[in-house]
C-alpha cells in the first residue's frame, strides 16, 4: 500500500472512527442521563457485580483471534470459518459453566437475585461469539465506515429500549436488556456489511496456527479486564450495593468517555501499524502521528470531563450520585491517558509481540492487587486513586517497550504529549476562574464548557499546532468531499 493511499485510509479510518465514537458519546451521554435519573444506585450495583465475569467471559471468547487474523499477512476464508466456529464452541462452553456457577457468584455477593440477572447477562458473551470473525474481517478491510454505521445504529435502538424499560420500571434488568439488544444488533450489522458468512467446514487447523499468539492475547485481555474491573469484587462483597452503584456510575462515565476515545483510535491503529511494519522510518512517523492525534482528543475530553465533573453529576444525574463526583474525578484523570497507551500496545501488537504485551498486564495487574491490599484500609476513594496513578505510572513501561523496537526516545514522548497536556491544563486552570463566579450550577456547567472549548481552540490555533490543523484540513476536505 502506497504512502497516498494509506494516509487517505487512515484519514478516512480516523474521521469515521471519530464520527462514530462522538455520535455513539451523544446518544450513550442522552441515554446514560435518562436512566441515571431513573434508576437508583442499588440498580447500578446490581449490574456492577456481574461485570467482570462479563468481561472475562468475552474475552475467553474472543481469544484474541481477531488481533491475529489483522497480524496475518494473507488470510483466507478457512481462516475466518475456523475462528469463528472455534469462537462460536468457547462462547456457548463459557455460559454453560457461568449458568451454573451463578448460585455461587451471588453467594459471594451475598445477593439471591443475582442469580437470574446472572444467567440473563451472560448471554451477551454467547451472541458476541457469532460475530468475532466478522469483526475480524471489517477491520482487516479498514471498513471503518461499515463499523461505524452498525454501532450507531445498535446504540439508538438498544439505548430506547433500555429507556422505555426503565419508564416502565423494570429496575436494572433495563441495563441487562439494552445490553443484550446491543450485542445483538451490532452482530447483526456485521454480518450484513461484511458480506462474509461462515461454511459449515470444521477445519481448525488456522486457529491452531494462530494459537501461540492468540493465546497470549487472550491471557493478557483477561488480565487487562481484572485490571480495569476487580475492584468491583472487592466494593461488591465488602462494601454495599449502593457505594458499589456510585463507582459503577462514576466508572461508567469515564470509561464511556475513554474507551470511546480509545476506539476511535484503535479502528486504524493495528492495521495501519501492521502495513508498515517493514518500514522502521515511515511505522515511527505514522506511531508518532497517532500518538499525537491521541493525546490531541483525549487530554481536553477526559481532564474536561473532571474539570466538569461537580455540576455534571449534581445538575445532570442529580444530587443523589453526588458521592460519584470525587471518584469520576479521579477515574477521568487517569483515562485520559488510555488512549495514548492503546497506540503504544498496538504498535507491539503490530509486530508480534504479544509476550511483552502479556507480561506487561501481568506485572500491571499484580501492583493493582498490591495497591488495592495497601489503600483497602483508608476506603473506596483512596483504592481509586492508587490504581488510577498505578495505571498512568505504567505509560512509562508502554514507553520502555516501545523504545525497544522502534527509536522512540524520551524526547519523542515529551514532545508529543506535553503540548497538549499543557494547553489543556492552561484552558482549565482560566476558565476556572472565568466562571468562578457563576453561582447558578447549570449557567456554572454551561459556561465551562463553553470557556474551556474555546480556550482550547484559540490556544491550538495560536500555537501553530500541526496535528490541530491536520485535523481542521480533514473536516474541510470532508464538507469539500474531498475525502469520502
């Protein structure tokens, strides 16, 4: 793939990745609002306590096929038909075990009902496993836009559901619904716009191929869902439902705002690194570009969303989730930098090393276990910070290893954040006290926004900034339909 070629597919990769994330942010902030206002926090708890198995479930799923099948330089359909009958078998094993294993996880819990919520969520993981070869395939194709379409589409359909269940008083089982609705329509989408259908051919020998790969993926994912998810068992078991609702909400609202950042990137960032994998110049210019791009997103949207955080919670939700503003907060601060760390890791995955990946989240996850151990004593909020300062402390091993392969040096990593960093920092730091003295909270939160936005531009574009202006060209050349 030429230099032209690939700088219009990953342009086009970022504009519909960034459309369909901003869009999906909308309609998940419009929904969220609704049901936050609705539903208490014991609902949020109830649905908190199972989503760790969730996530270990979809992961085991998975097994970490589609981040080999991008990897694989010539790929057929006996290798997607292979994954996705594999997938398909681990997915329906999964549930058998956690359909019986639920009287124990409520047990833990010391919650009866959660049995039945249980065996209902975990659905979710046996309809994803019909679509992980289909995904594989839109994003081997950079079909960005195809994803983007399916996902906004699911988002409006599951979100009214989840609504209208909710205005009906059905409690958490809105969020368990809207959930399986989600999983559901986004794999129904796949199937359409991919185009590929499976052939009952059981030939799993590509999957075997693909395994010492895979596998570390896969280990590393679950890992990585302990990681971001296993204070959830400790709040869920030692604390109350309600405490585990308010950092479930709180946990929510950050991680909607990173992880939406995080696949705006990711829809490109793996394939795009794995084109130029044999070109050690052009992969550090394309790595540093996103890296850039990155932190240009990230940095203003989550410490704006901490910045906000007091008059969003108390204005928005109400004052009945205002013990989740301390731990947003907290939460935004160190999600701004996922972003930036999912370019460092998929610049390793690009050149298949998933073994640094894996004992990377191994070492990670074994200082969030001590940190949790240590700061237990002094309560929720202090187990937040030490895992969220654990978690921004290992962008510097990201760094490490990344530095190994490719000749990203300190200085690169300065250079490409800090700008950002520092212009968001000063943005915020101004319109605090431009606003410090609205007492009204909604002309309060109003004003924020629009302040720091501003701000924000007006010092991007003072500054000269290249990825700022890049950024402005891709828009023009998208209402010039320059770039379709």
């Amino acid at each position: 793939m030429g230099e032209s070629e690939l700088k219009v597919k990953t342009a086009k990769g970022l504009f519909w990745g960034g459309m369909s994330n901003g869009v999906q942010q909308l309609l998940g902030l419009l929904f969220g609002i609704y049901l936050a206002r609705t539903l208490c926090p014991d609902d949020y708890g109830v649905v908190g306590m199972l989503t760790l198995f969730n996530m270990i479930a979809l992961t085991l799923q998975d097994g970490g096929f589609v981040s080999a099948l991008i990897n694989r330089p010539t790929i057929r359909h006996e290798d997607y038909n292979s994954v996705f009958w594999f997938n398909v078998l681990i997915a329906l094993g999964c549930y058998i075990i956690l359909f019986f294993a639920a009287p124990l996880i409520a047990r833990y819990f010391h919650f009866p009902a959660l049995v039945k919520v249980a065996r209902w969520s975990f659905l979710s993981f046996v309809i994803a496993g019909f679509g992980t070869a289909h995904r594989a395939y839109l994003s081997k194709k950079l079909m960005v836009r195809e994803m983007a379409m399916v996902s906004i589409t699911a988002v409006v359909i599951s979100g009214l559901v989840g609504v209208y269940m909710a205005w009906k008083g059905y409690a958490y089982w809105s969020l368990v619904v809207q959930a399986l609705v989600l999983g559901f329509l986004t794999n129904v989408g796949y199937w359409i716009f991919s185009g590929w259908h499976p052939t009952f051919h059981f030939d799993f020998q590509p999957v075997k191929e693909m395994f010492r790969y895979s596998v570390k993926i896969m280990i590393t994912n679950i890992l990585s869902a302990l990681n971001g998810n296993f204070l959830s068992l400790v709040l869920g078991r030692y604390y109350s439902v309600e405490q585990l609702g308010y950092y479930t909400q709180a946990n929510k609202w950050s991680t909607m705002g990173s992880s939406t950042l995080s696949g705006m990137v990711n829809s490109v960032a793996h394939p795009v690194l794995a084109t130029v994998v044999n070109e050690k110049e052009r992969q550090l210019r394309v790595f540093r570009k996103m890296v850039r791009f990155a932190a240009f997103v990230s940095f203003p949207a989550m410490f704006g969303l901490a910045f906000i955080a007091p008059e969003f919670i108390r204005v928005v939700l109400t004052d009945k989730w205002v013990d989740s503003i301390l731990l947003l907060q907290i939460l935004c601060v160190a999600g701004a930098f996922i972003p930036v760390m999912y370019i460092f890791i998929n610049l390793l995955l690009s050149l298949g090393n998933s073994s640094q990946y894996m004992w990377s989240t191994i070492a990670l996850f074994v200082a969030i276990l001590a940190t949790v151990y240590l700061m237990y004593p002094f309560g929720i909020t202090y187990m937040v910070l030490g895992i969220s300062v654990i978690n921004i402390l290992w962008l510097f091993v990201w760094f490490v290893l990344v530095h190994k392969e490719i000749e990203y040096g300190f200085r690169h990593l300065l250079a490409d954040l800090l700008p950002f960093g520092g212009i968001t920092l000063l943005a915020i730091v101004a319109a605090h006290f431009l606003t410090g003295g609205i007492s009204d909270l909604t002309w309060r939160l109003v004003a924020k926004i629009a302040v720091t936005a501003a701000l924000f531009v007006a010092l991007m574009w003072v500054s000269r900034s290249v990825t700022f202006r890049e950024c402005v060209n891709i828009l023009l050349k998208r209402d010039n339909k320059e770039i379709a």
